[in-house]
C-alpha cells in the first residue's frame, strides 16, 4: 500500500469511528453491537499471540479496512457490519490512548 493510500484508510477510520461512537450516544443498540464487536477484536488478536495495544489494533484495522474496500465495501453511513467492527477498533484505540 502507497503511504497516500494508507493515510486515506486511516484518516477513513478516524472518520467512520468519531462518527459511530458519537451516535452510540444516542443509539443504544449500536453501543451493544460495537461492544460486542470490541470483545470479538480483543479475542482475534489474543488467539494472534498478541495483546490489544495501540499498534496492534493499527494493523488489525489497516488490514481489515484494506480487504473490506478490496471487497467492494465502502462506509455509506449505514451501520453495516464493517462499518461496526472498525468503530469498534477505533473505540479500542481511544481506550489505549490513541
């Protein structure tokens, strides 16, 4: 991936998970939904050998990102379930300090 590339996916995370924790606020299903999709992260990377740290949960997000658009998806402000795991991850982030 270009370094142009990879700072528009990671400005795309910042964006589609500043966006997603500010409607948990007002949606109380979809708070459910990220937690339970922060869980699933926390177990994938420790079943890696890995713990949830900052650079961690970067390159899981990264490479998630990067299959999802490899595969057609793209954020349309619908919560699909992409659009839930990468607010998810960008909650684990803002938990680690980043």
């Amino acid at each position: 991936m270009s370094e142009a590339s990879s700072e528009i996916v990671h400005q795309l995370i910042a964006e589609v998970g500043d966006a997603g924790i500010e409607e948990m606020r007002r949606a109380p299903g979809l708070a459910a939904a990220v937690d339970q999709h922060m869980a699933a992260v926390r177990d994938v990377i420790k079943a890696s050998g890995d713990d949830p740290v900052a650079e961690v949960l970067l390159d899981y997000v990264h490479g998630f990102v990067d299959a999802a658009i490899e595969r057609g998806w793209w954020p349309t402000g619908e919560f699909d379930w992409e659009t839930t795991r990468v607010i998810a991850v960008h909650a684990l982030l803002r938990k680690t300090g980043r």
